[in-house]
C-alpha cells in the first residue's frame, strides 16, 4: 500500500463531530434514519446519569451520602424515592414493619413520631 492510497483512504474516512447541546433528550432508535430532523443533532440514543443542561451538554448526576444507619441492620431495608410535588421530595426507608422518613440531608423523627406511638 503506497502513500498516495492512504491519503485516499482518509479522505473518505466520514468524521462523527461530537454532540455539543443535549437539549432534545433520548430518542427512539427509529430516529435514527431520519437525519433531517432538526432535533436530531440536539438528541442522543442513550442518556444514563446525566442531567442535560439548557446551555448545552450535560452534567453528571448527583450521587447518594450517608444520613443515618437503617434501624436494624439485621434485616433487610429499601429506600426508594417518594415525590409529592415538584418542590416536595422525600427518601422513605422501608424496612421489616416500619418506614422512615428522610428530607434535606436528615431524618424527619418527630413528624411520624406519634403515628410509631400509636400502632404499638
């Protein structure tokens, strides 16, 4: 293979420019051939613990902290997320017949406190 015909070769070579802005979020794989979407220069196939930003491009995810130990490490526990309102989120802690409430990095003890005390 002489230089002339690599030259030749990447010349063909088609160049994938990065995608700068994620403003139009995931898309269905069927986008895929249809390229003359104007979304779809703004889209990915995959967006996976990243907040898309309005500027352009995308931030990581903010991970988990620790708060508090679950009540008894013993047994088996679930958090899961509980979303009242778009200003409201708490992380519930379900574990063997009870549930515990956490909100802005701590736990909400005297809330349900009479609730504990009235189904013992």
């Amino acid at each position: 293979m002489g230089y002339g015909t690599l030259r030749d070769k990447m010349a063909r070579t088609q160049v994938t420019l990065p995608t700068n802005s994620l403003n139009a979020g995931e898309v269905s794989p069927k986008v895929d051939v249809r390229a003359d979407i104007e979304k779809y220069d703004s889209a990915c196939r995959t967006l996976e613990n990243v907040i898309p930003m309005v500027e352009g491009g995308g931030k990581r995810m903010p991970g988990s902290y620790f708060v508090v130990e679950v009540k008894d490490s013993s047994q088996e526990s679930r958090i899961t997320s509980f979303h009242f309102s778009t200003e409201q989120a708490y992380a519930l802690e379900f574990g063997d017949e009870y549930i515990r409430f956490y909100k802005d990095e701590g736990q909400i003890v005297n809330a349900y406190a009479a609730w504990v005390t009235a189904t013992e």
